[in-house]
C-alpha cells in the first residue's frame, strides 16, 4: 500500500512539472485591432515577422486579429502598436535562446487594409487573398524578394 501512495505522488509531481514546462515553452495570444471603414484613410497593417511561419487571411470585417503560437516563448521579442494610420506588429527571435524558437502566426486582415509584409527567413502561407505578386529573378543563395503591384 504504501508503495502505491509513493507511485501516486510521484504521478502528481510528473503531471505538475510536464504543465509548467508545457506552459513555459508554449504560449498563445491573439492581438485584436479595430480598424473601421474609412472612406477619408487608407488603413495599413505592417507586419515585420523573421524565422516563422506566416498565414494570410483575408476577409469582411472590422479587425485586424494576429494570432501567435510561440514556442519556447521566451526566446521572441514580440510588440504591436496602433494608431489612426494603421497596426504594426513586430515579431522576432532573441539572439541567443531565440535560435531554439519557432513561431506561427496568423493574420486576418479585412479586405479594406492595405497589408505590407516584411519578412525574414519565413514561410508564407497565402489564404483567399486576390492580388498579383511579382517575384524577381535573384542570384543563388540570396533571399528571394517580393513585390506586390
């Protein structure tokens, strides 16, 4: 009998210490901005994201919502900021523990914003988005640019 208290106390600590190393190394939170229909202002969201990877929602509505799933949190540097222009959102691994991080976020931005995207070693997922994009010829090894006309 008592070797199965110890068996369940031990049980209990696993579980305490696999929730806090979950929620240390995992985080999610969602930025939520009002951006109105305005027929005197082109409103803009710029996102500048490095080594994650990026999805791109368009759609009616209102907001502009950012969504982040960081792994191994603390090794981004993450900041948003609005005013009447527009969203900017900022998101980049730490130097040294930030090599061990990665990161997926998601942005849903109303048809009526205009979106610029600047991005670093990340891969771009592109949903219900109608626009042309340009991707020039670049010399091997370096990063591929893209224009949006």
């Amino acid at each position: 009998m008592q070797q199965l208290t110890r068996l369940q106390q031990v049980v209990s600590a696993a579980s305490t210490v696999n929730d806090v190393v979950s929620d240390v190394t995992r985080k999610s939170q969602t930025f939520r901005y009002y951006t109105p229909v305005s027929a005197a202002q082109v409103l803009t969201c710029y996102a500048h994201i490095a080594h994650a990877r990026v999805t791109i929602h368009r759609e009616a509505g209102d907001n502009v919502d950012i969504h982040a799933a960081l792994q191994t949190p603390f090794g981004w540097r993450v900041a948003s900021e609005q005013d009447k222009a527009g969203v900017y959102f900022v998101a980049l691994r730490r130097q040294v523990v930030g090599g061990l991080a990665r990161a997926t976020f998601t942005l849903t931005i109303p048809y009526h914003v205009h979106l610029i995207l600047r991005l670093q070693t990340a891969t771009l997922v592109l949903n219900e988005v109608t626009t042309t994009i340009e991707i020039p010829a670049v010399d091997p090894g370096s990063p591929i640019q893209v224009n949006t006309l």
